[in-house]
C-alpha cells in the first residue's frame, strides 16, 4: 500500500488503541503498530502520518515509552519533519513534567518550568472531568470547530496560569483551550509538523472523526464556520454551566445468554430479567448488544455501557464473548464504551491466574475504554475499613487505577433502602427521608449489594463509595434496586447522599422511564451524567428524543451527530 494511506500508531501497552485503529480505517486507511525503535518509519514530509495515543497514569505511560526504546525515535522524527499527532497523555508527554507523577520527565517541547500538567482543583467540581466540553480561542486549526463538543476524560492537564488565560500561542505552538469550571487548560496545540489534543477525538464522534481526517489529509486550516448561521453560532456557542460540559446521556445494555446460548440485551424488574410465566419463562430478549449500541451511538448517546450480567464458566479468557462484542460494537462506534462484569483476578481454565488489570487489558485491547467493577469493589471496600482506611494494593481498583488511570475504572454499585427509625440504630450513614418507610420510619440508609442484588453487605453506600474513591475510582455508576425496572424516575435522595461523598463524577441509573425523568434529575440532583436503559430498548423514547427534551428546557446537550 501506499504510504499517503498508511498511518503508524505509536503502541506502548497503555489503553485503547483498538478505537483509534477502527477511526483510522473508517477514514480509509491502513494502521501499522509501532512497538519498537526498528519498527519506527523514516520522516518523509507530510506523507508520513504516526499517531501518538496515551491514556492513564502519566508517569506509567512514560516510563513505558522510555523503556520501549521509542523516545529517540520520536525526537528524530520529530526533528526531521515528520507529521504527528499526539492524543490525550500522547499531548501530556510534550510538556517537561506532570504533578501526577513530579519524578519522571517528558519531551520537554512546550512549557518549561511555567506550564505543565496539574490536577484540577476538586473542590469546585467533579475530578476526572468526563464528558463533551467545548473549544475557545483565536487560533484554530486542523478542522477543528468551535461550535462542537469533543470528549474529555481526564484529571490532569496543562492548567493555564491566570496572565496566560488569554493566549492563543506558547513557546511558538498555537493553543486552543478549554475552561473546566474556573480552569483554563490547553486543548489543542500545534507547531508546525506536531499536532496534538487532551481530548480522545477517536470518542468524539463526527467532530474527533473530522480533526483526524483533517490531520491524515493535511488540512491544516480551520473549520469554516460560515456554514452556520447566526442563530446556530448563538445556539452552540459556548456554555459554561455545569463546569463547561454537556449533560451526558449514557445508554446501558445489560447483555447475557439466553437459554438458546445466545447473547442477548435483556432488562429486568428489581433485576428479575425472565419474561413471566408459569415456567419460568425465557430470558427476556430486547435485541442483540452489537447492532443496538450503533442504533444509540447514531441517536446520539454520549456513551454505550455494555454489563455483562452472564458468567461464563469454562471459557477461556481469549475468548469471552463480551470481547467480540465490544471489537465490533468499536468499528461503529465512536464514542466511549465501558464494560463490566468479570473484572476481577480470575483463575483461567488451565489453572492460569489472571490478574484483573490484565483482563482489563484484554477488554482495553477489545475497544472498551472503561471497565466497571461490582461486587469486588464491595469486597474491596470492605478490606479497605478492616485495614485501617488503606488499600493493600491488590484490588482490581488498585492495579487497573495504578496501570491505566482513574478515569478506566467505573463502580457499579447495587444499593437498597433499608428504613430505621433513628440514626442512631445503625452505624452507617443514614438520611432523614421524604419517602417514609412501610412501618412510617423517618430515617434509611442505602445497603449495598452483590452479585446482581441477590445478597446485602454490611456496607452502607456512603462509606462504600468514599472507600472506593481512596482506592483509585474515577467514576460511580450509581444503580438503585428499589427503582430498578419502575419507570418512575431517579432516586434524589440517593444521588445526593453519595454526591455528597465523593468529588469524582456521579452517573444517575434505575428508574428512567420518560424524557422528563432526565431533566428532573438534573434540576433536582447534582448527578453528571444520566443513564437509561429499558425505555431505550422497548423503543418508547430514543436518546435523541431525550437530548431534544432537554435542550427545550434549557439544558446543554450534544446535538452534533
């Protein structure tokens, strides 16, 4: 083939890179992995193309490229002119140094000793930053739109000092940036034949596909945004409520094998997914998980959420089935996907012991860019209080988190109410409560559960998820039993109890029913994201009629796909 359509992908083991692989074929081209020095191509002008991706622990992601034997190669290319564009950490690793790991050194091409990677502050809002945020600035390139969102995972970046908010260039790049609730940071920046961006433009949907292309064709000017009108530049101009980022609006497929061995997305009733009948009854079936997260990715879901709610015994990890799901779910979709269920260290059928941040690697490798943990994070949290408030460093959250970053690890937790007279009969945190309980109690707390709700944990939702952020969570997936299968909206007082907690991102789930059910847990909740299923599956509403809602009423959501 040649070279004008092949692109090198820089490969140092870290993340994802099944997404951008797919990106880069969707656009017609062919992708060669570079996993070592004698693998790196020789510059040739603008038709060499290398993409330099990176998610995770800066520090972990770094000392791998150093290992690897690639940052020589990378210099070299650089300096001779070769075309490349970094991606998230990719972007980071140009900076000298990172708070998030102060002993080891980057490139050093931007920023010096003023400039370099912080972490947000997260005292004012949420940390990571997850979600769609916007673009500002004077100097835009490669395509890039300032009237589109592009999606963000994150929890450090190159935070912009106060004198320096208004630049549109640093050291001779020129910056497009970003606010995250009173934080200026760099978002894109790009100096002659080096390109770069914090946020995964292989997730951001038609605008991060438009930048890529942009960067494979040597397009290197801006979108031209007199394609929109006036009242379309007012409408998608930039909004800075909610911290600068979108209400995202998450579908969840709860995937597993019917009694035919087929997989199947079901939905059940207080996790009941068996239709009703005097047998029984089959599993439900509501569609197949592949061609339904394309149906939601093209109504515009902010992300697809796969639950793997089916152990599969006897099956060699190599060849779960979820694995092929997710590899081809990857090819359609271009936004974030996360998956649970089997995250954990497990014993593969040859007796083999698999730690749970290499079967995470597998589902990374897959294309998911999330993994969800359940019932080890309980078991987790518990360990955590029994060990003095401290991590052993072995829990699937510890080594994912360690190995990938914060933001890879999502908590899905199964809480129900259990109604008590007075705080003081429990020890665990409880609330005064507006829906009182079947004997006229006042007072309950939120038990958590495992193993799909069928046994309770003397662990109340609080503790669990301030254990589970200590221990290196980036993300609460927040179930609720009692309103599982409802249709009768979200449980407030439950998303604010564990809001509350935490200062990492929230996602409202259980009990979405109608468009309405999204905007009031927004109105009446501090959540970051909301999450619907059934409603989405039994095709009464899609997503695109919930995102409608809510821009009706006044609430940023993407509508640019």
């Amino acid at each position: 083939m040649s070279t004008e359509k092949l692109v090198y992908v820089i490969d140092v083991g870290s993340g994802n890179l099944k997404s951008l692989i797919n990106t880069c074929k969707y656009l017609n081209y062919e992708v060669t992995l570079i996993t070592e020095p004698s693998q790196f191509p020789k510059a040739n002008g603008k038709k060499t193309k290398v993409i330099f991706p990176g998610v995770g622990n800066y520090g972990h992601f770094v000392k791998k490229l150093y290992e690897s034997g690639l940052e020589e190669p990378i210099r070299e290319y650089i300096a001779n002119g070769g075309m490349i564009m970094g991606v998230c950490v990719g972007l980071q690793t140009f900076f000298k140094k990172s708070e998030e790991s102060p002993e080891v050194k980057g490139l050093n091409y931007i920023g010096g000793d003023e400039i370099y990677l912080k972490k947000f502050n997260d005292s004012t809002k949420p940390v990571p930053e997850i979600g769609w945020n916007t673009l500002y600035g004077n100097n835009f390139f490669y395509n890039l739109d300032p009237y589109k969102r592009y999606y963000y995972v994150h929890s450090f970046a190159a935070i912009l000092p106060k004198h320096l908010e208004d630049a549109d260039e640093i050291d001779g790049w020129k910056i497009v940036k970003t606010r995250y609730g009173d934080e200026v940071f760099i978002a894109a920046m790009w100096k002659d034949n080096v390109v770069a961006s914090q946020f995964h433009p292989e997730k951001s949907g038609a605008a991060g596909l438009q930048y890529i292309d942009a960067f494979l064709n040597d397009k290197t000017s801006p979108f031209d945004t007199s394609v929109y009108t006036e009242q379309e530049k007012q409408e998608k101009s930039n909004d800075y409520t909610n911290f600068g980022l979108a209400r995202r609006i998450i579908a969840c497929l709860d995937v597993r094998s019917n009694d035919q061995g087929d997989l199947v997305v079901t939905k059940g009733d207080q996790y009941d997914v068996r239709e009703k009948s005097d047998d029984g009854g089959d599993v439900r079936n509501l569609g197949k998980p592949v061609s339904l997260a394309q149906q939601y990715y093209e109504q515009g879901a902010d992300e697809v959420t796969f639950l793997n709610i089916t152990s599969f015994r006897n099956c060699p990890l190599k060849d779960l089935p979820m694995l092929d799901v997710l590899s081809k779910a990857a090819e359609t979709c271009f936004v974030p996907l996360t998956v649970g269920g089997g995250i954990k260290d497990v014993v593969d059928v040859d007796g083999t012991i698999v730690r749970a941040d290499e079967v995470a690697s597998l589902y990374f490798r897959s294309g998911a860019d999330k993994v969800s943990i359940g019932t080890d994070a309980v078991y987790a949290a518990e360990d955590y209080y029994k060990n003095g408030n401290k991590g052993n460093g072995q829990s699937p959250i510890e080594t994912i988190s360690k190995k990938f970053g914060a933001q890879a690890v999502v908590i899905s937790v199964d809480p129900k109410r259990v109604y008590v007279n007075s705080p003081n009969d429990v020890k665990h945190n409880t609330i005064k409560t507006e829906v009182k309980g079947p004997n006229n109690e006042e007072y309950c707390w939120y038990q958590c559960t495992i193993k799909g709700g069928r046994e309770s944990r003397d662990i109340g939702v609080y503790e669990f998820v301030q254990a589970c952020e200590a221990l290196g969570a980036g993300e609460i997936l927040l179930n609720c039993i009692d309103k599982d299968g409802s249709n009768s909206g979200y449980d407030f007082e439950l998303i604010n109890m564990c809001k509350s907690a935490v200062s990492i991102p929230v996602i409202a789930s259980s009990g979405a029913g109608v468009p309405q059910h999204f905007e009031d847990a927004f109105k009446y909740t501090s959540c970051d994201a909301c999450l619907g299923a059934g409603m989405f599956h039994r095709n009464e509403y899609t997503v695109k009629e919930v995102k409608e809602h809510l821009v009706h009423s006044g609430f940023k959501a993407r509508m640019d796909y």
